[in-house]
C-alpha cells in the first residue's frame, strides 16, 4: 500500500514538475491580485511551491533509485500532507464567504502570535516588552469568539475535508488526495501506527 502510494506519487510529479517551471514568476514575483482573498492565495501557493520542489527533489532521486526509494517516502509524504492541508482550508473559505472567511483566518494571526508569546513568557524565555505590548494590544483587538478557539475555522483539518466532502466540493482526486493525507499526517507526528510499523 506504501509502496504503491509512492508510486503514483511520482507519476503526479511529473506533471507537477511542469506546473512549477510555469509558475515560477508568480511565486517569486510581485503580488498581482488586490482582494484579501487573492493575495491570501498567492501567499499560500509561495509557501506551498518551494515546499513542492523539495518533494520533486525527492521524487526524481526516487525515481533514479527505485530500488531505495523508501529512504525517500517518508519526508515526501511528510510534506504532502502540508500542501494538502492548505489546500483544504483554501478550498474550504473559497466555498463559504471568502471575505469573511479570510478576514477571519488573518485576525487569528494575532491570536496565534499571542498565545506563541504567552508559552514563551511562561516558560520563561526573556522578550522585549514593547512587542509583548504590541501583541497583546493586537490580540485584545481581535473578537472574543475567535480568541476562544482551537483555530481560525474552528474545525480540525479532518472536519473540513468532511465538510467539502459532504458538499461536494472535494471531489477531484479525491480518493488518492486523502490516502495522501492519512500516510503524510502519521509521518509528520509521532504516530504510534507509524513507528511501530519499522520494527
């Protein structure tokens, strides 16, 4: 199943491989849309296409040696699952209200950065008290319900592909897309499944 998974994978990346030479201007160039929505997605596709080339890396030297390629697998899997995830929850603000959606995703920025500085303040590590101010002012700024969650959507990243599943808008590649994930999200944790299975 492994084994089959990375298989199929590389035969993706060939087509990946094109998509990337053709979009390189748009990932190092300047931002070219004027909504929050469209700047949010360049802003991804940035992230996402330097961490696509490491997979392709991975993949040609997979390919050359396909007698080893597991040594590879696991870190191309590893970093599948952080393209996935994007994609999911772009997927997901792009079907729902996208202004409110990525006004809501930006503002919990500073929830983020706030509750990265109080972890760090409580154990102890010594920050300049102008930007503890800074991101605390920021934090209070933002709404009392979106402070209290566990994330910007509120829902983990297994609940929103449930959701785009559910209204049909995750459809595409779909079966292959969420074996992707499932294998990609136990290499990226300490998955006892994973580990167990290199005895």
């Amino acid at each position: 199943y492994f084994d089959s998974l990375v298989m199929e994978k590389i035969n993706i990346f060939k087509a990946t491989k094109i998509l990337l030479e053709e979009t390189y201007s748009l990932a190092t160039g300047p931002n070219h849309y004027k909504s929050d929505f469209g700047r949010l997605l360049e802003a991804v596709f940035r992230k996402d296409y330097f961490t696509l080339q490491t997979i392709l890396t991975l993949a040609d030297l997979a390919e050359k040696q396909k007698d080893t390629h597991y040594i590879y697998a696991g870190s191309m899997l590893d970093l599948s699952r952080r393209v996935i995830e994007d994609m999911v929850y772009m997927r997901y603000i792009d079907a729902k209200d996208k202004e409110k959606y990525t006004k809501q995703f930006i503002d919990f920025s500073k929830v983020e950065l706030f509750r990265d500085f109080k972890f760090l303040s409580e154990s102890e590590v010594e920050i300049d008290d102008d930007i503890i101010k800074q991101v605390k002012k920021d934090y209070e700024n933002v709404s009392k319900k979106l402070r209290s969650r566990n994330n910007w959507a509120n829902l983990s990243v297994e609940e929103t592909l449930q959701w785009l599943i559910e209204n049909r808008k995750f459809q595409d590649k779909k079966n292959l897309l969420l074996k992707f994930y499932l294998t990609g999200n136990k290499k990226n944790h300490t998955s006892p499944s994973d580990i167990i299975s290199h005895n």
